[in-house]
C-alpha cells in the first residue's frame, strides 16, 4: 500500500476523489479515505501492480525503455485531460508502478487543491524527463539512451511522441560510418569517418583528413566526430570558417550532420553520404 500524508481534509477535493474512484481514468490508481491520528490519508491499492522503482534491478536497457515508454502513454493520457493539475502527479519510481505482465503503467494523483503557476506545465515536462533519465541510470547501455534523451530534450522539449521513439532508438547499422566526398571532381577527395574522431585540415603531420594546401584551410581547420546521437562537425577556430548547408557554424560548438548535409571548409565542400 503506498498512501500520503496530507495536512488537513480542507484541501482535499471531494469532486476528484470522486472522478478518480469512478475508473474513467484507467491509467490511474483509486484511492480511498483513511483517518490516523486525526490526519487524512490517501491509500492506494496496487494489487498486480510493482512499483518501477522496486523493478529496476531486474530490468535491462530492453525492459527499461518498454517500462519507459508505457510511462509516456500513461502521462499523453493523462495531458488529453486538461482538467488535471500537473502539480498533482506523483512523478517518482517509487510511485509509478508495472503491471507484473508488464504491459501497463499506472500513476497516482493527488486530488489536493493547488493554486495553479504559471510554469507548473515546464515543472511537469522537468519532471517526466527525470524520471526517464532515473529509470536508465546503472543500466548497461542506459548511458548512451540518457544522452539521447537530453539531446530530443534539447530540441524538442515536451514532444512526448519524439521522446518515445527516441527510447526505439538503436544505432543502424548505416551509422556506423560516414562518407565525405568533394563536390570538385579536381580535388577529388573522400574521407571515411567511423566512430572515432576525424581532424580535417591541411596539415598532413597533424590532421587525418588532408585537403590540399589552400589558404582558405587551416592547418587543423575542423573536426568530425560521433557523439552516441549523430556524427557531429566542429569548427576549431579556423579563420575562413566551416559551414553545414551554407551556414556559417559558431567555433568549438559541435553540430550535427546527417546523410545529404554538404559541409564546407573554408572554398572546399563536400556532400555527406
């Protein structure tokens, strides 16, 4: 039985608890009343269900996101409903429990009056995240997925649709390596970039991919490396610069390319494949 301590009955709301007790909400837990020490309480009953966080030595990076992802259904289920108050959600492992088939999740929600803020719903968004990131933490494999996760955070914060298939997300084999090939047919190079880190320029002693000597080059002009999301393209300071599709990028700030992308150093471009 999980159940919480509440101060005083006056801010409870009757009209939730009863909302919550009449199973619209199928991804939430009933609760009911109980009285101790002229306290009120909230009891849950979570019979055939285990809480995450008890579960979590057993689960696998496999199990951790299948357990991830039912958790993100619960919570786009739990948003269709606009009557909720975010605050109310009890966002923890040790309050989101599996059903022991491991097909379902449910949450607990405090019918408790809150005065609404203005960034409960970012607070909320936080909160989810969190979770997640709990959820993979000292699970083999579970390092890269948080960093996956922080980066669809980092451009997609809140898409809970994104957020999921970013926990389906395995490395294809067709990301195991990337080709650049010059667009002049005169320069002709092609560089083969793996997952190690690959430095550009025209410095045959220090880099590893050697454009020909060009005053629009630097010695080391850029690096090329994969970061467990994407393979990424980094300017090092060079004066003429390193371009991703015409855009000048910020030096020292690594920026992701993909297949079709045409990255430029200084005059010299070349297609991603």
């Amino acid at each position: 039985m999980k159940d919480y301590l509440l101060n005083c009955k006056d801010r409870m709301d009757p009209v939730w608890l009863q909302k919550i007790n009449c199973g619209r909400y199928d991804f939430l837990f009933p609760c009911s009343w109980i009285r101790f020490n002229r306290k009120v309480k909230l009891a849950f009953f979570p019979d055939g269900y285990t809480a995450v966080g008890s579960l979590k030595k057993e689960l696998d990076l496999e199990g951790a996101c299948a357990a991830g992802k039912l958790f993100l259904d619960a919570i786009a289920e739990a948003q269709s409903y606009k009557e909720f108050a975010p605050d109310n959600f009890v966002l923890d492992l040790d309050s989101i429990y599996l059903s022991n088939d491991r097909t379902r999740v449910k949450l607990i929600y405090l019918p408790v009056v809150v005065r609404e803020a203005p960034d409960d719903r970012e607070i909320f968004i936080r909160r989810v995240y969190a979770v997640l990131t709990e959820l993979l933490q000292g699970i083999e494999g579970g390092s890269t997925m948080i960093r996956q996760i922080e980066y669809q955070m980092s451009r997609q914060m809140g898409d809970f649709a994104s957020l999921k298939e970013t926990l389906d997300k395995r490395i294809p084999v067709e990301d195991g390596s990337i080709v650049l090939r010059s667009l002049d047919p005169e320069q002709g190079s092609v560089f083969e970039i793996g997952h190690e880190v690959m430095r550009i320029g025209k410095d045959p002693d220090a880099a590893d991919g050697v454009i020909a000597q060009d005053e629009t080059v630097e010695a080391v002009h850029a690096e090329i490396g994969w970061n467990d999301i994407s393979f990424y393209v980094k300017d090092l300071g060079s004066e003429y610069g390193t371009f991703v599709n015409d855009t000048r990028i910020a030096p020292d700030t690594p920026v992701p390319i993909g297949k079709g992308s045409i990255v430029r150093f200084g005059n010299f471009a070349f297609r991603v494949e």
